[in-house]
C-alpha cells in the first residue's frame, strides 16, 4: 500500500510546536534573561565579601611582622645580654596584638664560647606579664638551631621572613605559627628571630564575620593545611570564592552558608517559572491531545485488537487516514491470513511425520523381531566358538539400531510435547545395581577402569520415572564408554537436602577424547554432536543429549557439562526428586513354568515373525496354532479352547484392537482368555488403544524373551484358568531385584 502521509511528519509536527513553545518562552526568560545575570551578581558580591575579610585578617598579621623586625633591630643594634633582655621585655609587654611570645636565638656558642645555647626567648601571659623562658637552652638538648623555623632562614638574606606550619602549642594547647628572620652582626649571621603569633583570635574574628554573614569559611596556610573552618560545606555546583592573601601566601574560601549562590539564583528563577506555568500547561494538554489523537489512540486499539486476535482473525477498526497506521493494520491483516495457512500446513506436516513415525517405526520392527528373534533361538542351539561370536556381533547390531530408532521416537515424542513421566517408588540401589552389571563388563572389555561410588544410603527410596532416569545414566554412560579408549569411567551419586525435599546429584566423568570450548554449546542441540568427524569415527544419531536434556529439565533438574579436549568430560546432574518409605522389594523369582498341554493362538500377518514366535513357544512347552488376521482368530477361538492369545494389532481384514474387543465381548467363557498383544507398533496411543480393548498386557517387537517369561509368570493364574492348579510347577530358588 502507498503511504501518501506520514504518521512520522505528523507528530514531529505535534511535537515541533510544542518544544518551540517550551524554548521560546521559558528558556529564553528563564536562561537568558534571569539566570545568567543573575548568577553572576551574586558571584561577585561573594568575590567583594572574600576581599574585604582577607583585607581584615592581613591586617593583624601583617602587624606581627613588624614586630618581628623590632626584634630583628634589637638582635643588631644592642649588644649587652642586660640591655637586650630589658629592650625585648619591653616589646613583648607593649605589644597587645596576636603575638604572644617570641625573642633571639643566636647561633651556638656566638656569646659565650663555653655556653652552647644562650635564646632570650618571652612569652606574655594572660595577665598581661612577660615571663623569660630558658627551657630551649638546655645544654643536653639537641638544640633550637636544629628546628624547622630556625633551619628555614639560616643564612638566609636580610628581611627574609619564613612562616611556620600551622602546629597546637604544646604548653597553652593553643593554636599557634611561628614567623622566622634572620639577624645578622657585623655581617656576619648570628641567629634567628622569631615571634609566635596565637590564633585563637583570628579564629573567633573569622567566626563573628561567618555568623553576621551567613558565610561559610576556610583558611588555609601555605602547605593547604586548614588553619580554621566555619560551617563551610561544599557541594556539586557549588559557587566558591577563593583568594590568596598576605605576603605568608595564605588561602581564603568562601561560600554562602545559609543560601548559596544556586539557592538564590533558583528562588529567583522559580518565581518567574511560576508566571508561565499555565502557559506551558496549556502547550502540555495541546501537544499530549494531538499525539493522544493521531498516534496513541490508534495504535492501542491495534494492540487490543491484535491480542484479540492471537488465535486468527483481522483487525476490524474505522481508521481512514491512509498513514503508516492504515499500512500497518493492512499489513497484520495479510499476515494473519498466511500464518493461518501456515498454521494449517504445519498441522498437517506434524500429522503426516507422526503418521509416517508410527509407521516407520512398525515397518523397521517388523522384520528386526525376525533378525533378533531368530539370533536369540540360534544363541541358544549347539554353536562353535566362532559361530556364537558372529551371532553375538549381529544381536548386538541389532540392538544398536533399535536404540537409534528408539532415540527418534523419544524426540519426536519431545518435539510434540508428549514426553510423560511416570511416578512411582523405587530404590536407588536397583538403578546403581543396574549401571554397574552392565558398564562394569562393557569397560573391562574395553580395558578401562569402571568406578562407581554412591553417598546416598543404601535404603533410599525416591518417588519417580525409573525408566527414565535408567535411560538418562544409560545415554551418559554409553557416550562415556564410547569416547574414552584409555583411562577410566567414574559414576557418582551424592544427595543434598533443600527445606523438605532431596536433591540428587549425579555426576558422570571421564577420560576420553574430550569436547573443546566452541563445541560445547552444540551438543545439548539435536541431530548435532562436537565435530563432524565424530558422527564418521563413533556413529550415532546426534540425540542421546538432547534427549537427556529434555528428560532432565521435565525432572524440574538441571545438567551441566566441564570439559577440556583432549582430557575428558564430566555431565553433573541435579534431580528434585521426592523420597519416600521404602516399599516391598519387588523380588523377581527365575521360576519354570510347565507350559505342556497349554494352547497358544498366534495371530500374525508375517510369516516370518509367525515362525519365531512358534519357536519361542514351542521351545517352552506351548502347542502352538496360527492365523493371519483378526477374524480368523475369532474363529479359530470359538472352534478350540486356548489358553493364550498372542495378538498383532496392524493386520488385513480386521486388525488387532477390533478382534480383542470382539473377544471380550464373547457370551462364552472364551471372553476372558489371556491376551497379550504383539505389536510393532511403540506408540502410546496404540498400546492404550489395545489394552483398552481388552488386552491383559502389550509385549513390543522385537520380542525379549525375558519380558515374555515374565508376563507369562505375572498372569500365571489367568494363564492357567482352564488347566487347574495342579499344572503349576515350583519355584526355582534364587530371587533377583527389579
């Protein structure tokens, strides 16, 4: 469809109006008229506070150098130890600034050749009193001309002046710096002096200024080590005036304390903001209708629509403008109608591969029941060495493609979400029991070492799909084998407690060939395996993961696989699996039933499985007779008392489902002979369908003759009903676990 107007240009010109009216009024008022002029006359009244109080503190100060000097010309001028002591108490008792101590330190030995150090050091006290104090001139001391304010001026030039760190007087516990000259007789340097200035004044000065200012303040001296602070608090944007002062380098910074610079420019701004806020509300509701109109409205009622929709159907609404709404409805519309048709197609594929499953999978058992059938009689007849060998390898290759197919049909069963768990009881230890029966053997032929090692105790039971977690450890474990040619397999089985319920975790190691980083994220993919070499050197279908992945996630558990090439992987595993009370063994007893005398109808359209099945019988003891098809066996039942009915299920004329119903439904006693189907076909539905028919229990092909023996044993009375109890033999004597 053309689009001839853009929905695009019409809500940039919605929003265009909108945003030039928002520019225009409040931000050329608000920026260009208010706020930059503002900001800045309010900074430069900061600036004119910070001059005026550094102009104020210099002043003291500047006033202790001149005192300093003083002492500097006594130090020159007199030369009499009486004279100086007397000119320099009188400094130090007229001067009332923030000097509070101070005097001459001449250089060692300069006044008395056996007199080391000689200071004529004064220090005022509160009262108003000069004290002399000789603590610096004792002889075992290290000495004043070893002290910073003393090495920072030695012989140093005339009217060189040093300040002093800022430092607490250890005495008075007052915040004090020390100014430092140098003195010199004759021109010859002869010591320092020196004058300790107290600033607790210029603390308490600052403070009245801050507080009758509503400033915030620090001063800091030369080295940026703060001297005094006053409510000075310093934030992101924050205006700071800062300023150096006095020749001793110091720094001044100060801030509004109650409302700084932002505040005030902010309440300035705010007032004005509140002039055009009905003005910028009208220009809100204008642009959020405009855009409610012509864009948020349609496209929620083509959401709406759409999830009304979600199962097939158009978008049913009036919208005339011919836009990118008008497209995009359209659009949905066409594409609706082709999923449905794709939907459909789909359907039909998935119908037709089961279909095509189902049959497969009955085509190919069909004549591997005659293949493994008929190795499992030749097993047990008089072989050679070598014939039994060649026998073995071709049972084993059948069993092989039987669990390929077996493994498509589990993903297809995936792939359709009909993978079902079972939940029933059963001990670990027949599952543990199992595993190392069966690898145990297969690693010792294969020259590798089998480790098995469970933590679980031993009268563990768990509430679950037995089946399945066989199949899970069976698919680890026969990867395991197959990939390691040298080293060892290791299985082990821990259990953790989480609140109420035990986790299991399995983990399954080894040291095969290994699965490099990149590989890695593919196998758990099916149809895929690590490298493409692999499929060619090991065979396999590509499945067995992917399906043990599926199987485990519907487990509500979780695999994760390490692994490094060349040194082997390990697949942990965690299961949320319920425990429960131990429940009566199933105890399986090798028993010989004395079948002699007893009737089997065998109902099959091939030939082939006809004659493997008579075999099986007949070698246990069964007179066996056999017909081709459903209505046949009707007829042959109401003819001749059975006592066994094996049934096919997909035969010409009537198949097996019919001809079991026919059979229940039967007035004579013959409606309750045992019936077993026999079947190819694997597929739920099937085996639901037959057994809800009527039959007793469904036996797969290829038949196992062990899971024969053992219907045959479970249904012994229904087996027996026309025979009497006598025909019954006794048990052999050693029970086995399931």
């Amino acid at each position: 469809m053309l689009i001839r107007k853009s929905l695009k240009k019409k809500s940039i010109v919605a929003l265009t109006i909108y945003l030039a009216i928002f520019i225009a009024v409040f931000g050329s008022i608000t920026y260009w008229v208010v706020e930059s002029p503002v900001r800045k006359k309010l900074e430069e009244n900061l600036d004119i506070k910070n001059e005026f109080l550094a102009a104020q503190m210099s002043e003291p100060l500047h006033s202790s150098v001149g005192v300093l000097k003083s002492v500097v010309g006594l130090g020159q001028a007199i030369q009499g130890r009486q004279a100086l002591d007397a000119a320099l108490r009188q400094i130090f008792t007229l001067n009332d600034g923030i000097v509070i101590s101070g005097g001459l330190w001449p250089e060692p030995f300069s006044i008395h050749a056996d007199e080391r150090f000689s200071s004529l050091f004064y220090n005022r006290t509160a009262d108003g009193q000069v004290d002399k104090i000789d603590l610096w001139n004792n002889p075992e001391a290290d000495g004043y001309h070893v002290e910073p304010w003393y090495t920072s001026v030695y012989d140093q030039p005339v009217n060189t002046v040093a300040w002093s760190e800022v430092y607490i007087d250890p005495y008075t516990h007052v915040q004090m710096i020390t100014a430092s000259s140098p003195y010199y007789i004759d021109g010859v340097f002869a010591g320092v002096a020196t004058v300790d200035l107290s600033l607790n004044n210029l603390i308490r000065f600052v403070e009245q200024k801050a507080k009758e200012q509503d400033l915030g303040i620090v001063v800091r001296d030369a080295n940026h080590q703060v001297i005094t602070e006053y409510n000075f608090r310093v934030s992101q944007d924050i205006y700071t005036s800062q300023r150096r002062f006095g020749d001793f380098d110091w720094h001044l910074e100060v801030v509004n304390a109650r409302r700084l610079v932002a505040d005030q420019v902010f309440d300035i701004v705010m007032g004005v903001e509140r002039g055009i806020i009905p003005v910028l509300l009208i220009c809100v509701m204008l642009g959020y209708y405009m855009i409610n109109q012509y864009l948020i409205k349609p496209i929620a009622i083509i959401a709406k629509k759409a999830d009304a929709s979600r199962q097939g159907g158009n978008i049913d609404m009036r919208y005339d403008s011919p836009d990118e709404i008008r497209y995009l409805i359209d659009s949905f519309n066409q594409k609706t109608v082709y999923l449905e048709q794709e939907r459909i197609k789909a359907q039909a594929s998935t119908k037709a591969k089961t279909a095509f499953l189902a049959t497969l999978s009955h085509e190919i058992r069909t004549p591997m029941n005659g293949v493994l059938g008929t190795a499992q009689l030749l097993l047990k007849s008089e072989l050679t060495i070598e014939q039994r060998k060649h026998l073995k390898t071709l049972y084993d290759s059948g069993e092989h493609m039987m669990t390929l197919l077996n493994e498509i049909l589990d993903y297809s069963k995936i792939e359709q979400g009909h993978l079902e768990l079972e939940k029933s009881p059963f001990p670990l230890s027949s599952i543990i029991g199992s595993i190392h029966s069966v690898y145990h053997t297969l690693c010792n032929e294969k020259g590798l070492t089998f480790n098995m090692h469970a933590e679980v105790d031993e009268s563990r039971w768990y509430e679950g799909d037995k089946a399945r977690l066989r199949q899970v450890l069976f698919n680890l474990l026969n990867n395991a084998v197959k990939f390691t040619s040298e080293g060892q397999v290791d299985v082990h089985f821990s259990e953790v407690l989480k609140g109420e319920k035990r986790q299991l975790n399995i983990r399954v190691k080894d040291t095969g060939i290994g699965i490099s980083n990149h590989a890695q994220s593919r196998i758990f993919k099916p149809f895929e395996q690590a490298e493409s070499s692999t499929t060619r050197r090991f065979g396999g279908t590509g499945l067995g993961l992917a399906i043990v992945r599926e199987i485990v996630e519907c487990m509500n558990g979780d695999i994760v696989l390490t692994s490094q090439e060349g040194q082997g992987s390990q697949f942990d595993i965690t299961l949320q699996l319920d425990s429960c009370e131990p429940q009566d063994s199933a105890i399986h007893v090798e028993r010989k039933l004395n079948y002699s005398g007893l009737n089997v109808l065998i109902v099959e359209d091939n030939r082939t499985n006809t004659i493997i099945i008579e075999t099986f019988m007949r070698r246990k003891g069964f007179t066996t007779h056999s017909v081709e098809n459903g209505e046949l066996a009707l007829s042959a039942i109401t003819e001749r008392q059975y006592d066994l009915v094996l049934m096919d299920n997909h035969m010409p004329v009537m198949d097996g489902v019919s001809s079991i119903a026919e059979i229940r439904t039967m007035a004579s006693k013959e409606k309750d002979i045992l019936i077993f189907g026999c079947t190819a076909d694997v597929f739920k539905e099937t085996r639901e369908r037959m057994l809800a028919a009527g039959a007793d229990f469904i036996v797969a092909k290829p038949i196992d003759e062990r899971v024969l023996d053992d219907a045959l044993y479970q249904y012994a009375s229904k087996l027996f009903q026309y025979q009497g109890a006598t025909t019954h033999s006794t048990a052999s004597p050693s029970p086995t676990l399931n």
